[in-house]
C-alpha cells in the first residue's frame, strides 16, 4: 500500500424512491471513479429511509447484487452504509421478524468483504419535527465489532448512533483501525448540536481517520406532511482532529487522502495508548 489513498464520503438525500436513490449514487460513484478515488463510504439506509420497505428489500437478490456489482463497475472498494438484511437464525432460536442495519464492504470485484449490524439502536426522543425515533421496531441489534483490511488501511465499522458509543471506538483501535467509517441518517436537530463534535472528538480520542457520509435533507414521500430532516455536513477528518474536507447540506461527494505518515507520526509523537493506565 502506498502512503497515500483517496477515501470519499458520499452524501445523497435518499426519498421514498429506491430505483431515483440508485440511480442517483451510481451518478456520484462514476464521479468518484473519475478522480481515482480508491473507497467510498455510502450513507444509512441509501436505498431509501421508508421503513416499510425494509422487510421486502432485506430479500430483493437483485436489489443487493447492483449494489455489490458498484464496486466492479467503478472500480473501486464500497462501504455501503447500511442496508437492510435478514436476522442470522441460530438453531433452535425463534426467528426475529425483523431486519438488520447492516453495512457491506464490496471490494473492486464486486465481493462481500465484511459485513457489520449496527449494534446501537437509535430509540430517542428528539423533539423535532418527527419527535420521537424507535430503530428498533424495524430492527434487531448486532453484536460484533469489526475491523476489515482494505487497501486504504484497517476499517472499523461503524452506523450513525453508534458514534455516542466510545467504546465501540476504542475497542476498534485496539483491534487495529486505522480508519472509522460512519455513515448515518444522523437528524438535523442532533446533526446541528453534535455531528462534527463526536466525530471530531472520535478521531482525536483513537488518533483514526473518521469517514462520515451523512444523509441530506427532507425525506418525506409526495403527499406526506414534511416530517424527517437530516443534517448533511458529511466530512473526513484526520487523527489530529482536523477537519479535511466537508460538504454542505447538499448531495454530493467529500474527498480526502489518508497519509499514512501523518497518522504515523501523529501516534508516536503523542503514544496515548502507551500512557493508558486505567
């Protein structure tokens, strides 16, 4: 691996419309393609953020292999943010009816890598339009951490609310990260008040590159009232805690390299993890 790799956020503003959201990060894909970026992180739910839709996605095989064929056809590794998939049964256990958040690594062939369910569920009262958000209705919790190799470094997986949680962050980095990956669906009102502060404070706390693709704008079907706002201001950030690249709360991609050297660098010059007593 050279010392410097291409890593790109993508942000998109994902409506009721599988076949519109698709089409509309195949565009910005081939635009990542076009300046040789090397991976690219896809936010929560890209398909779309219509929770009754989840139960048919979770089993549409034609759905999931578009998506896998992205990395072949753009040649490139794809993170896609989470997806919905059916719960793993383990004999003799009752099935869950519900479905798994689930990210998907895709290598440059097009083959699953490494796949991550969100472990934290996001069941909060926000007190935004919406008001109130219960994850786990439509979803049933993971419980493995990863950490996948890829050719821009280790990635630790992580899903939107899960970037509360440090230690998740924490047991990453001792398994070897080098980067955290985040996408999410993250609200305006928390994305307002928190977003770049835990990121920050993730990659500052790890000394990791933190990739952060959030979803964009209102996300109500034709007819409803307008109810669901995210943040957008999807960004990287270096293990300094510096802030490489950010979008605003628009569609689009956020480009950045990963120096090896720096990050390097950074680590040895301050060894936190050495100092660790507790």
């Amino acid at each position: 691996m050279n010392n410097r790799k291409k890593i790109a956020a993508l942000q998109i503003n994902s409506s009721h419309d599988v076949e519109q959201n698709l089409a509309a990060i195949e565009t910005l894909l081939a635009d990542a393609q076009q300046q040789q970026v090397d991976l690219v992180l896809i936010p929560e739910m890209f398909a779309t953020l219509d929770g009754k839709q989840y139960p048919a996605l979770s089993h549409n095989a034609g759905v999931y292999q578009r998506i896998a064929n992205w990395g072949k056809q753009f040649n490139l590794w794809l993170i896609a943010g989470a997806f919905p998939m059916p719960c793993p049964v383990e004999p003799g256990q009752t099935p869950d009816n519900r479905v798994r958040s689930a990210c998907l690594v895709f290598d440059n062939q097009g083959e699953l890598q490494a796949r991550y369910d969100k472990i934290h569920l996001f069941d909060v009262d926000v007190g935004d339009a919406q008001g109130s958000y219960r994850e786990s209705d439509h979803f049933a919790p993971g419980d493995e951490v990863v950490v996948i190799d890829t050719p821009v470094g280790k990635v630790g997986l992580a899903i939107c609310y899960d970037l509360r949680f440090p230690q998740l962050f924490m047991k990453m980095r001792e398994l070897g990260a080098d980067i955290f990956t985040l996408p999410a669906a993250f609200t305006h009102k928390t994305g307002q008040a928190h977003w770049q502060s835990l990121l920050r404070a993730r990659a500052i706390e790890q000394q990791c590159y933190v990739i952060a693709a959030n979803q964009c704008g209102w996300h109500d079907a034709p007819g409803e009232p307008q109810l669901r706002q995210t943040w957008g201001h999807s960004q990287i950030i270096d293990p300094w805690g510096t802030v490489l690249t950010e979008l605003d709360e628009q569609p689009g991609l956020a480009i950045a390299e990963r120096d090896v050297e720096q990050q390097q660098s950074v680590r040895k010059n301050m060894p936190v993890f050495q100092h660790q007593r507790l």
